[in-house]
C-alpha cells in the first residue's frame, strides 16, 4: 500500500512539475517572478511548481484584423480592413513577456494606427484604390518595423484588404475608369477599321496590276488562238448549233 502511495504521489508531483511545449510555442522559465533568458522551443520542461512557473508564447505567424479610417493627402476620410501579420522573434521572446507581457497586440495596434496616419497622408484618396496601395502597405511596414523589430515583433506584411472611399470620389473614379476602357475599346475598333481599309487598298491594287498585266498581254495573235481555241470546242458539241462570226470570234452561240 505504501509503494503505491508514494508512486501516486511521485506521480502527482512529477506532472506538476512538468510542462509540454508545443510545435510553434516557445516555453521561458520564471523563478520568484523573474524570467530566465533560456529558453525551449519544443518538448517537455520540469521545474519546482513551488518557485517555478513556465511561461509560454506563441512564435506562429499571427493575423491581426483591424478596420480603421486612414487620412488621405486631400483630407479624406478612408475606411480600410487591414491584416497585420506578424510574429515574435524566437530569441528575443523573453524581453516582450518583461517588456510589453504578453498583451503586445495593442501596442501592434496603436503602432500601425500612427504608421498608416503619417504614410497615408502623403498619398491621394485615389491612390490608396490603384496600384499605388502596394507602395503604401510597404511604407507603413517600414515605420512599423522601426519601432517593433528591436522590441522583438516581427511584421511580415500589411495588407489593405479593403477600401471604402467617399461616395463621391468613388463614382468619379468609376466614370474615370470607364471613359478610358470607352477609349481603349474605340481605339481597337478604329483600328481594326484602318486595317480592313488598308486590306481593301491592297486588293484592289492587286487587281488592278492583274488587269493591267493582262490587258499587256493580250496581243491580237493571243487572241486568235484563244478564238480558235473556242471554235475547236464549239465543235465537239453533238448539239446542233447555229453560230454567228465574223470569222475571227464567236459572238452568238444558240443550241
């Protein structure tokens, strides 16, 4: 009975005093409330659950969706959806628990909502709806990774998944954007149009050299022959046939 007792209660403290890390976690150690610069990435940690406490973080890519109203260059108000991914630096994981715990999301928050004011300021309502938006997400990425990478954060992207401009400067682009492809598409049929003119052109300049070669060609010994030619087939007709000539060319055939 004793052994058992004592395997129960070695059992007991053992799993206590036992902490799994996962896959994508890091595990750091905090003795009498100070954390240890070591840490496990992966597998099993003991420690004294009576001094120790093992303190766990994700290092997995984390998305942070936000929805904010950004400033543009005219004073406009846009309202954007925004993913903010990022994820911690592995070796750097004890310093965020000490220095922001494990509440940094806000911080990555109120970071990017200064960010994408200074940057979106210096761009147009419009560009934040063309092209120019890559250009955008890579700026803030930059002013966020200022003030983030030494504390530990790493940011691997910012998208801007969606904008909302004014109603009014969205009709506008969209009347802007339809003149053009208006444009484009009668540039294609004028085109098209100077082409067939252009192959109309050529045909009849080719049948007019064929005409005038021929007409070069038809020379009154040519002739007769072609009349004879015709008279040869004329007769080995079985038909009767009455055929009015001037001796040189058939003029009326009536079978």
């Amino acid at each position: 009975m004793k052994t058992n007792y004592y395997l129960s209660v070695f059992a007991i403290v053992f799993l206590t005093s036992c902490a799994i890390i996962r896959p994508g976690e890091v595990g750091v150690k905090q003795r009498f409330g100070k954390l240890s610069e070591n840490i496990t990435t992966q597998g099993a940690i003991i420690f004294n659950p009576l001094t120790t406490k093992i303190v766990k973080a994700s290092i997995q890519t984390n998305n942070l969706e936000l929805s904010l109203s950004l400033p543009s260059k005219e004073g406009l108000s846009i309202i954007s959806q925004i993913s903010i991914l990022y994820r911690l630096d592995k070796n750097q994981v004890p310093s965020v628990i000490r220095n922001l715990s494990l509440n940094y999301e806000t911080i990555i928050s109120n970071i990017f909502r200064s960010a994408s004011a200074d940057v979106c300021s210096q761009y147009f309502a419009k560009d934040m709806h063309s092209g120019m938006r890559t250009n955008i997400e890579n700026a803030i990425k930059i002013k966020m990774d200022e003030l983030l990478n030494k504390q530990g954060i790493l940011i691997e992207s910012v998208l801007m998944k969606s904008i909302k401009l004014p109603e009014g400067l969205s009709n506008s682009i969209e009347r802007k954007l339809q003149a053009e492809q208006d444009a484009m598409r009668m540039e294609f049929v004028l085109q098209e149009e100077k082409l067939e003119a252009e192959r109309i052109i050529i045909e009849a300049k080719g049948t007019r050299d064929a005409q005038k070669i021929l007409a070069e060609g038809l020379t009154q010994e040519i002739i007769k022959i072609r009349s004879i030619e015709a008279f040869n087939e004329l007769a080995k007709s079985p038909n009767s046939k009455i055929i009015i000539t001037d001796g040189k060319a058939p003029f009326l055939i009536n079978e």
